[in-house]
C-alpha cells in the first residue's frame, strides 16, 4: 500500500534540511554586488520597453551595462584569487 502525501507535507517534512548552509550565504552575500547591477540594468532596461529609448535612456543602460561588466570581473578575480576582491 503506498501513502498519498501532500505537497504540504513533504515541504515542510523537510524544512529544516533545506535552509541554507553558511557557505551558501557567503557566496550570495560575495555575488550581491553582480545581482544588483544586474537588477540595474533590467530596471534601465524596462524603463524603455513601452517607448523609444530617449538619449538618456541609452546612457543609462550604457552605464548600467558597465557595471555588471565591472562587477562579474570583480567577482571573476576574487575567485581566482582564492576569494580575495
């Protein structure tokens, strides 16, 4: 005979296993810096998605697209570097 549980029940059957480890926070805390640019440059770009993109439009996404550049090369060479940026 097999038991029917619900999905409910599963997750939370589980919940303390699935936390993140502290090792887990780190590396989010360390890449922090990349996700936010990254939200930068979406924000730029949504700004723009409903109109053509004004002057200032374009120099906004430009310089949001600079830095996730600048910040996944931080990232990149702290990694390499054994963590270190």
């Amino acid at each position: 005979m097999e038991h029917i549980v619900t999905v409910q029940d599963a997750v939370t059957a589980f919940a303390d296993w699935i936390e993140p480890t502290a090792a887990e926070l780190d590396a989010i805390e360390q890449e922090m810096p990349a996700i936010l640019a990254d939200v930068d440059l979406l924000d730029a770009q949504i700004l723009t998605l409903d109109r053509a993109p004004s002057e200032l439009d374009t120099r906004r996404i430009r310089r949001a697209h600079r830095r996730v550049l600048a910040a996944r090369l931080a990232l990149a060479n702290g990694s390499r570097n054994g963590g270190a940026a």
